[in-house]
C-alpha cells in the first residue's frame, strides 16, 4: 500500500494553527508549548517571538513568565543552542540534548587547556577543570546568585587564559570564565536569570538550578529524547525524519531510536518521504487568511532543515550566510516577504511576491498593529540578514 499522502497545503494550515499564527494564545507558555521551544540566542527573540502569537501581546507579560512566575526557563539544548522552553520540556531538553553537549564540551574543553603551553597553570586539565567547577557552584551557592564577573573575583582560575583561534586572522585570547560556565548550565548545574539592564541584554545574573527551579523533573535520556520526538513531531509535523535530525543535534542512531519508539506512520510529503505520529494522520481544517510578522530567528522559520516548501525563493533575502533568519512575513502557512523596525519605531515591510489587494491589506494592517503593541520598544536583530538591513537603510 503507498504511503498517506498529505499536502503542502495540509502542512501549512497545521503550522499556522498549532504555532498560534492563525489562532493566538492566551497565555505566555501556550505560545511557547505551540513551537516547543523559542530560540534565544538573541534575547530579543524571545520576547517578540512570544509577543507575535499572543492575544494580548505585552513584553511584560513574557518578563513575568520567565522571572517571576518562572514558568518558563532558558537553557542551553538543541544544536548547542539557548532556547526557551516550558519547564516541563526543559527538563526533556536537559536529558535527551545537554547532557550530550556537555560530555563532548568538556572533552574540547580539557584538551583546549592541555594545549595552551602554561603547564604549570593546568598540569591535569581534567582534574584542574573538575575542582573550578566545584569552586564555582559553590560560590553561586554562597552568594545565592551572581554574575560572571562575580564569580571570577571569587574564583581567580576562572581568569586562566586561552588562546582562541590560533592562527587565524581573528585569534584572540580569552578567559576560561564563559567556557567553564557553559559546561556548568549545560550539565544542568546553574541557569541563566534576568539579565543585567534591559529584556535584550544577554549579560545574565546565574542561579543554581535547583534553587531557580526546584523540583525540576529528572529523565532517563533515551526517554527524554522519545518524548521530545513527541512533542517536535505534533508541533512540526509531519516532516522528514532528517528535520528533526536537525532540530535536535542528535546522531542518526539517537533520531532512529526515538521515532521507533513513537512508530510514526510514513507519508509522503508531495513526493518527499516524511513521518507523523499515529494520531495525527487527521486533516487539519485550513484557517481563514492570516498574516503574521515574525521576528529574527523565529522557531517557525527555523523549525524544519528542509524550507522550500514555506520559504520559496527567498531565502538569499532573509537568511544572513550561517543560516540565521531574519523578520519575515507570513501569510497563509508561506513567507512572502520581509520587515524591519526603523529607528523611529515604523515598521517597514516589503512582500517578495504577488498576494493580491487583500493579501497587501492584511500585511498593511499588521504592520500597524506591530507598531502599535512594539510602542517605545526597539530591537535591532544580533544577526543582520539582507533585506532587513535595506529596509532600515
């Protein structure tokens, strides 16, 4: 029997309602539970990638979330990246993603200190790592919470030295300081809190986890990672196997073994192979026409490896060279163009394609309402892509 066809236009119309483009949420953590996960490499994003799928949209809103109700928690996961996440999938992160990226970090770590030529400074880099590392948390501990600067005066090592890009045009050298606190967030130690200044600052105070966050559930990694299949899969689904693959970081033999354990229906993706959970095989009714201005680095746009299927012929516009989005327009499940926040707080647009009077109208209306709900808010994108810099001039 040939595979369940499901179309493109299917695929569209289940992302614009589970990632609450054409259906927006009440709450701070429904947004976040739609797309799994925000991307917070650049602080920004988070607040405005949670903004755009809100009701209500409010930054105050999402401060509350993450500061005071800390309902939702920063931390380091997939692809060695800093997402946002709910605690509960946090936790799964933590176990089926972290904890992998902290073994193969230290092992980098330990040979970077074994090769700086000071082996009177770290005779043992492994034994020398593992005793900062507890000099460090306990520290934190003492202090309750701390920034990194903080932690250097109590902790001097923290300052030893490394030769970063040796031999390139852009060698430098550093402290050890942000690489030994990575190690400690990614074995789920420490965590980031609020940031030092403003919601798009990325200099952040460090808590220990358990006092952040306690009671943060404990999985085994095999069954985190199944679950985290789970929940990519009802969010972003369906999809080639190799899109999760991507999304998560894992090997090939880690994204088999989760989908096996979900046994996922094959279908085929207008002549693409692809898998979606075994509940899930139902139409989505197709939503009314909906128009969203997503923000740089937005889950939606980077939630799938493979983006022809919504992104077109755009992609040299509105991805900077390492692959990093930048605001985009969505109408209908696609993109269609691109938008940036001047100076003066206006939000400039440009469509990339032909969507007809009513098409520009609803572009022209959301436009309005961005600038609206942003107010005196301004957030330069981290990582500038092409069409956004032209529309800033």
């Amino acid at each position: 029997m040939p595979p369940l066809k499901i179309s493109t236009a299917q695929r569209r119309a289940r992302l614009a309602v589970r990632h609450h483009l054409a259906a927006p949420a009440a709450t701070v953590e429904d947004a976040v539970a739609g797309v799994v996960a925000l991307h917070a490499t650049d602080p920004a994003t988070v607040h405005l990638s949670a903004c755009a799928r809100l009701a209500s949209p409010a930054i105050a809103a999402v401060e509350r979330a993450l500061y005071d109700d800390r309902t939702l928690l920063r931390l380091l996961g997939m692809r060695r990246t800093v997402f946002v996440t709910g605690l509960d999938t946090a936790a799964l992160v933590q176990a089926g993603c972290s904890a992998d990226i902290e073994v193969k970090q230290r092992k980098l770590l330990e040979q970077h200190l074994g090769r700086q030529g000071h082996p009177e400074n770290v005779p043992e880099p492994g034994k020398w790592l593992l005793e900062v590392e507890a000099s460090v948390e306990a520290a934190l501990r003492a202090r309750g919470s701390a920034t990194a600067q903080q932690l250097s005066e109590d902790e001097p090592r923290l300052r030893q030295q490394l030769l970063m890009a040796a031999g390139k045009p852009y060698e430098a050298i550093g402290n050890v300081t942000s690489r030994v606190l990575f190690l400690l967030a990614a074995g789920g130690r420490i965590v980031r809190g609020r940031p030092r200044g403003s919601w798009t600052s990325s200099q952040y105070v460090w808590h220990p986890l358990d006092s952040w966050a306690p009671g943060l559930l404990r999985w085994d990694a095999e069954e985190a990672r199944v679950e985290l299949a789970r929940r990519w899969l009802r969010a972003y689904g369906p999809a080639p196997a190799a899109d999760l693959r991507w999304w998560t970081g894992w090997t090939a033999g880690q994204t088999k073994k989760a989908l096996s354990a979900l046994s996922p229906v094959e279908v085929d993706l207008d002549g693409v192979p692809g898998v979606v959970l075994p509940d899930d095989v139902a139409s989505v009714p197709e939503p009314a026409p909906w128009v969203a201005f997503l923000p740089a680095l937005d889950p939606t746009p980077m939630g799938w490896q493979e983006r022809d299927w919504y992104l077109g012929p755009h992609r040299p516009a509105l991805f900077d060279r390492s692959g990093n989005v930048g605001p985009t327009i969505w109408m209908d499940g696609r993109v269609v163009g691109g938008w940036a926040q001047r100076r003066s707080g206006e939000i400039a647009f440009r469509l990339l394609e032909d969507v007809g009077a009513e098409g520009k109208a609803l572009a022209e209306a959301e436009a309005e309402r961005c600038a609206g709900w942003y107010g005196e808010v301004r957030a330069v994108p981290r990582f500038r892509t092409p069409l956004e810099r032209e529309l800033t001039g």
